[in-house]
C-alpha cells in the first residue's frame, strides 16, 4: 500500500484559507455593519487580531505535539484525562454545529431563488433532508470531501476576488453617504463576536497535524499567514460592501450579492448567489466528513469516548459517529436561526481557546525544536483577556443551550467503557 503523501506549506496554507472562509463573510457583513456602523471594518481588523493572539497559541503548541488532535491534545498533555476530554468533546461539537448553520447559511441565501423557503416547515424538511444527504456522501469516503474542498476554495476565492475587484471600480462612479450614530459598548460588543465567528475555522487546520510534513515547522507559519491573508480579504469585503450600499447595507439579507446585482444587474446576483452556494455547501459537506472523523479519533485513538462512537465499516468508514453527528445537527439545526447558530459556535470556541491559551503558559518551561511563542505570558495572557472579553457579552440562551451540551458530555463522560485507560490514569 502506497504512503499518502504529506501536505507541504502550500498545501496547509490553502486548507486553512479554505477552512475559515465559510458563511460568514457572505452572511454577516450587514450584521455587524447594525450593530458597529461605520467602524465595522476596525471591528474585523480587531478580531482578526484577537484570533491571531489565539492561532500563535496554537502555533505555539503545535510545534510541540505534531500528532492529530489541536486543542484537546494540547489540554490532554497538559492538564490530563477530564478536561482533555471537555476540551475534545466540545471540538466535535463545534463541527456538528458547523453543519448546522452552514446549512441554514445555504437556506438563507437560497431565499430569493425559492421563496417558498420562506415557510418555516419546508424551511425546516429542507434543511434536515440536507444534512441527511451531506451524511451519506460522507459515508461514501475521503475522495468525495476533497472533491468538493477543491471546487468550494476556487469558488469562494474566486468570488471573493471578484467582488474586491468589481466593488472597488464601481466605487469609482457613485458617492455613498453614511449616516453614523454611536453606538453602544454592547452592540460594539456583540458585532466584534460576530466578526469574531468568520476566523473561527482556524482551529480545525491543526486537527489535521499528523498528515503534514514537517508539522512543527511549516503548520506555525500557515496558521500566522491564514489569519493575515482572510483578515485582510474580510476588511476590505466589508468596506466595499458598506461603501457600495451604505445604510441599506442592513436592508439586505446577502450584501455581496446586492452589490453584484447594483453593479452587473439581475445576472450579476444570480451568479453570485449561485456561487455563495457551492461555497457553502463545499465546506458544509468537508466538516460533514471530519467531524465524525474527529469524534472517532477521540474514541479510539485517545480513549475519549465510548468505545462503541468509534466503530468502523470494513471501509474505515465511523459508520456510528457520521449517524450520531447527523441526529445531533438535525436537532441543533431544529433549535434555532443562523445567528443564535452563529452564537453557539463563539461560545463553544471559546471553551477550547482558554484551556489552549493556558496549556502554553504550562509548556512554557520547557522549549521546544520548533517554533517557540516569544513574549512569555504576554501572548497568552492577550488571548485569554480577548476571550474573557467575548464570553461576557454572549446571551442567556446561548449559556443554556451550552450547559445543556456541557450535561450530555457528562453523561458520556460516565458511561465511557475505557475503565483500564481511566485506571492508568
């Protein structure tokens, strides 16, 4: 049997430009453009920032363990068996509420093509029949899920381009006046979550430590050149969007493409919406496959989870964790909009960032091969207080959706059948 070839930087730079670019750039701009006004653009260059403290965390630690696992590797060495397991537990959900507002993404942009999705029933059966679909593809295996990773990084790339090109020359002809109120310590609060929410892949592109070359060296550098190059894509996708519409900006549910349709017409929108599509539903059908894989891992590799979430086909496929990940983002898609989705996926970040910041204040005695994260505490201690910040503006009903998360990982947690590894530990 052939050795799968390893990625190199080129490689692992890419699946983390594609990993981070999802919904939220197409969905959020009005958003935050509501909640933040005219400083909507500082607001991306801040959590751009704030991600790049957390992602040198991770760079950081990633030079020190090069096996698959990211944050709850890192938590699991550093802090032993329980809060690894909180840690790993809440890695896969946050793919399994990926999916889930990935898909109410789609439904959202899809809108104005079928209106009948206006209806919350069909809204609903849609939706759910989606998930169904994206889980069978993913049983069909990996070639599928890099099919699709390649054709959604080209589109959405392309897209992205293509609206920084042709937004900046159609600025040139017309003059938009912005009118700007102040806005609250809360809602400046709130729009820098939601910018916050468009970085948040950044932490699957370590999960993947084991199948690149030279983890140590080349996955640090990726993880700095990602945040750069998307923040970068994002500030000026949002000014182009804000400069374009102005205050209708917060009138339309897709502000890309109003601004496609402002300048190219009717065409115009309908290819772009076409295309938000295929991007969506390329990374929707990715996270699809790799988040049983990760639920699997945790099972089988690192004793995580019971035993029997890690159970394989004769094609290695985890046949039980891409059903129970399928139940788990049909109800969560059933719970609530793409915001409160949008919401949860903050939070449930957040739980793995702080244990990620502090495992490399624990490490950092000990200096690794790699790269080293300089500056002492400074960095982490940074990234901590951004997390702090975030956590005090989340809503009630995002803390309880999680507690109840926080109730069914326990459980797991207590009917784990790994008692020799726990004994060991």
């Amino acid at each position: 049997m052939t050795k799968q070839k390893k990625m190199g930087f080129a490689s692992i730079y890419l699946l983390g430009v594609n990993g981070i670019i999802g919904s939220g750039i197409f969905l959020l701009p009005n958003q935050i453009f509501s909640l933040a006004g005219n400083k909507s653009s500082l607001v991306i260059i801040l959590a751009a920032i704030a991600t790049l403290m957390i992602a040198l965390c991770y760079a950081d630690l990633a030079s020190r363990f090069t096996g698959d696992g990211a944050a709850w590797l890192y938590t699991y060495n550093a802090f032993g068996r329980f809060p690894g397991f909180q840690v790993g537990f809440f890695s896969w959900i946050q793919g399994v509420i990926t999916i889930s507002a990935e898909i109410a993404a789609l439904l959202s942009i899809l809108k104005p093509i079928f209106p009948s999705l206006t209806n919350l029933w069909e809204y609903r059966l849609v939706g759910i029949v989606i998930i169904i679909v994206l889980a069978i593809l993913s049983l069909l295996g990996e070639q599928v899920t890099k099919i699709s990773d390649n054709l959604s990084s080209i589109v959405k790339i392309v897209i992205l381009l293509a609206f920084i090109v042709i937004g900046f020359i159609g600025l040139s002809s017309k003059q938009t006046i912005i009118a700007t109120t102040s806005k609250s310590p809360y809602e400046m609060s709130s729009a820098f979550s939601k910018a916050f929410y468009m970085f948040t892949g950044f932490s699957f592109l370590p999960i993947a430590a084991a199948d690149m070359k030279d983890p140590e060296k080349n996955l640090p550098k990726a993880l700095i050149w990602v945040i750069v190059t998307v923040g970068v894509i994002y500030a000026l996708a949002q000014t182009i969007a804000v400069l374009s519409l102005g205050n209708q900006i917060t009138k339309t549910d897709s502000p890309l493409a109003a601004v496609f349709q402002q300048i190219l017409g009717h065409q115009g929108y309908l290819i772009i919406l076409v295309g938000m599509a295929v991007s969506i539903i390329g990374v929707a059908l990715s996270v699809s496959f790799s988040t049983p894989v990760v639920a699997a891992s945790l099972s089988n590799e690192h004793k995580l989870l019971p035993s029997f979430i890690g159970k394989q086909s004769k094609g290695d496929v985890p046949w039980v964790a891409v059903i129970i990940t399928t139940v788990l983002s049909g109800l969560v898609f059933l719970s609530g909009s793409y915001v409160f989705l949008v919401s949860c996926v903050v939070l449930i970040s957040l739980i793995q960032y702080v244990p990620t910041a502090l495992a490399v204040i624990h490490f950092q005695s000990q200096p690794s091969d790699g790269w080293n994260l300089p500056g002492g505490k400074i960095i982490p201690g940074i990234a901590i207080g951004m997390c702090a910040y975030l956590l005090a503006g989340v809503a009630l009903k995002v803390w309880l959706f999680t507690g109840i998360l926080v109730v069914l990982g326990l459980g797991l947690y207590l009917f784990d059948d790994h008692s020799e590894k726990k004994a060991k530990d």
